[in-house]
C-alpha cells in the first residue's frame, strides 16, 4: 500500500522531485503550455522517442499481449503505476521558460455582404428601380467641323484632278499660215456636234439622231467672248451662215467641221470673224443628254408648244423639267416660225441654265449628282490640247451669270447652187460687230441682235 494514499494499492516507490501538489515558485521555471513549446526529448531513457512515429509497426515486433483475465464483467485494473503529468518528463532534459506574450486583438463583427439588385418589375409591379446618373460624353464638335470643312475642301480638289486627268482632248487649235494674232480676253469656240461616236442603235433610237450620217456636222456654233473687265458675251453663229471655207471655197458654215472637222472649223471662224480663237469645245449628242440626267434635268418655260418628230420631241407650253432626251430635241429643233434663229435662241437659254444648275451648291455639294456629272462631263467634252480644268471653271463662272446673248447681224437668206438655202450676214453691221469683239470693247447696243427674245 502506498503511504500517500491507503485506500490506492501499492504502484511502487515515487519518482524523486514529482510532487503533483508542489508550488511552482515565480523563480523556477514554468512547465510548457502547449505541446509545440515542449523542447525535444533528449536522452530520457525512461521514455524513448518510438522508432517509426506515424507509420506501420515493424515487421518483426510481436503483437501485444491481450490481458486475459480482463472481460466486460471484470474489466483490466488500471496499472499500478500512473504515468506523472505529460510536462514532468521534459523538466530533466531542458528548462522551462514562460509562454510568449499574446497582444490582445480587437474583435470586429463581419460587414455583412450587399444586397443583390433587385428584378426588373413586371408590367403593373411597381416602379422600377432607379437608374444612376448617365456618365457625360465628350462632344468633340471642333473636330467634327473640322472634319467637314476638310471634306468641302478636299471634293473640289479630288474632282477637279479627276477631271484633269480624264479629259478628252484633241488637236483642234493646229497653226497655219497667215493666221489671225492674239486678241485681248479670252475667245472660246463651243461646237454642238450630232456624232453618233459611242451610241448604240438602241440610244440612238431613243435620242432621235436619225442613225449615221457620215461625217460629223454641227448642230449648234457658239462664240463666247471672256473679257478682261466687263460682262462676257455669246453669240450665236447660224450653222447655215454662208462663208468663205480655206481649200473649200464658200459653202455652210457647218460644212467646214464636215471638210476637215474641228481644225479646220477653227480657221473657218477665224478668218469669217477676224477674232482669235483662244479654247474649243466639243459636246456630242449622247454627252449632252448624259450631263442633263447627271443634274436631274433642266427647268424650261416655253411660250409655245414645240413638236417636232425629226427631233424626237413633243413639248407644251409653259414651265416644266426636261430630261435629257427632251433637252436634246428642244435644242435641235426647228419647227418654230424663225427656224434657225429661234433654235439659236433657244440654244443659248439652255446652256446658260444648264451651266447654272451644274455650279450650284445643290449639285456641287450632292455626290449623288456631282459624280455623275464629272463621268458624263469627261466622256462627252472634247477640248484643245491647251484647255486645262481651271480654263473650263473660269468658263462656267462666266457663262453662269448674265451674259450678253446675241447673234451675228444677220443680213437675209439666198438660195446657192451646190449649198441651197443659206444664211447671209450683214456686211458691214458684222464687221462693227466683231470689230468690237477682237478689241475687247463692248458691242453697241444697235448691232445686239435679240431675234425671238
């Protein structure tokens, strides 16, 4: 029996220095804690670390032996000798020493996690949710205008060398002997011709040429005069005008381009008007339609109705939109009471309208129309090698405003053996007349000729 305990069989002498009761004073050091601050096991041959912690026993280590007497009437006493407490077996290996200091750490409840947004009510459900301020957009209108004025800057640029580039010219102003010189401003001879060159059957049909007639002729002859300071003039020289033509003798006035085409017109005009001829241009029968249809047609009054089969037209009086087959046989028709002159008349109304309409904003500043346009303007323009875009600008301008429209004094009519009937100038009222124009002044008031105005 113990002497400690008389009641708790005898388990055998008490270690030296374990007393379970004992005081541990505030200069002895302090048992471990925790098990993670006990210091290693150092040679404590009374309680050897195991061989194989954590792992499978040894292969030649017995089983260990069953107590036999135990069973669950009569369980296994407990064994004599208690093991002490866990921390006095490390007190002879190492000293103790107080656990560390622990900084107290302020206790904070968790924010609890946002609400999820709310469904999209029904129809009838309520209001919806409010929506948070739209976030502002920078408008950027200064590079917006700038951008703009660009584009109106760079159109201009683009069709004119487009224009440049695509022009149809041909040697219309070749030299000759005994040629007039140099006269002030600027002298453009425009020619209207019925070449049927680049028409189908089908648009020529439709158009009402009459089919091929052999060599080209001129339908309509205009002088347009540019001078330096002033208003332009242009005048209207009858196709049927009976002149001297170089190698030909004296026939039409049309008969010259027939004879020797553009060349030999430019010297016809040159000598039967003493003016020099600075520019030609040339517009065919298809291109002239095409340039219509380009700016959506051209606005006519006209006094009376015109119908005329051999020009394929059929107008009735009063104001109204012509298309370009309707603008084609309007100009080339002469079933009016004056016949040329009234055609002329009519020739140079169209040609200051169709000029105006083409240089306006609406047609300049739409690319449905301008595009059109400068491809029916190329294909159909023919123009002397010297002619250059800024030539054709300064034209257009000039013929846009108010020009003084006029025709040749215009002496009578005769019938010639060879040529039929043609048409005779005034000699001495014409020669007047284009004095004035090769000296660059302007035309009396008296040799103005507004035949059918």
């Amino acid at each position: 029996m113990n002497g400690d305990d008389p009641k708790r069989p005898h388990q055998g002498p008490p270690r030296p220095g374990v007393d379970p009761t004992r005081v541990i004073r505030r200069n002895e050091p302090a048992p471990p804690l925790a098990w993670s601050e006990a210091p290693p096991i150092v040679n404590n041959p009374r309680n050897p670390p195991p061989r194989n912690p954590g792992g499978p026993p040894p292969r030649n280590q017995p089983p260990p032996q069953r107590n036999q007497g135990a069973s669950p009437r009569n369980p296994a006493p407990p064994p004599r000798n208690p093991a002490p407490p866990q921390y006095d077996r490390y007190r002879e290996a190492a000293p103790m020493s107080h656990a560390p200091t622990q900084q107290p750490v302020p206790f904070r409840e968790k924010q609890p996690p946002p609400p999820p947004p709310a469904l999209p009510t029904k129809r009838g459900g309520g209001d919806p949710p409010p929506r948070g301020p739209k976030p502002k957009r920078k408008r950027h209108w200064f590079r917006w205008i700038l951008s703009l004025l660009l584009i109106l800057l760079l159109l201009p640029i683009a069709a004119a060398v487009y224009v440049e580039q695509n022009l149809n010219r041909v040697d219309a102003l070749a030299g000759y002997s005994g040629r007039i010189g140099d006269t002030p401003g600027t002298n453009w001879l425009l020619v209207g011709s019925d070449s049927r060159t680049g028409l189908t059957p089908e648009q020529e049909q439709s158009l009402a040429t009459g089919g091929e007639v052999g060599s080209a002729r001129t339908d309509t002859i205009l002088l347009a005069h540019l001078p330096k300071s002033g208003q332009p003039t242009l005048v209207s020289l009858p196709r049927d005008s009976y002149v001297s033509i170089p190698g030909h003798g004296k026939d039409k006035l049309n008969a010259s381009f027939a004879f020797g085409g553009a060349p030999l017109l430019v010297q016809t005009v040159e000598g039967a008007t003493g003016v020099h001829i600075d520019h030609y241009a040339e517009v065919g029968f298809g291109g002239f339609a095409s340039i219509v249809d380009a700016v959506g047609g051209i606005d006519m009054c006209l006094d009376q109705p015109m119908k005329d089969p051999l020009a394929g037209v059929d107008l009735p009086a009063g104001c109204q939109k012509l298309n370009g087959t309707q603008a084609l046989g309007f100009v080339r028709s002469r079933a009016t009471a004056l016949s040329d002159l009234n055609r002329m008349l009519n020739q140079r109304k169209f040609l200051s309208a169709l000029l105006k309409k083409a240089s306006s904003p609406a047609t300049l500043l739409n690319p449905f129309r301008v595009w059109p346009l400068l491809q029916g303007t190329t294909k159909a323009l023919q123009v002397d090698k010297g002619t250059h875009v800024w030539d054709l600008a300064l034209l257009g301008k000039a013929l846009a405003g108010n020009p003084i429209a006029t025709t040749v004094p215009v002496g009578g009519f005769e019938d010639v053996d060879g040529s039929g009937n043609v048409l005779l100038w005034d000699k001495t009222r014409a020669s007047q007349f284009f004095e004035a124009l090769a000296s660059d002044k302007p035309i009396p008031a008296d040799l103005v000729t507004t035949v059918g105005n």
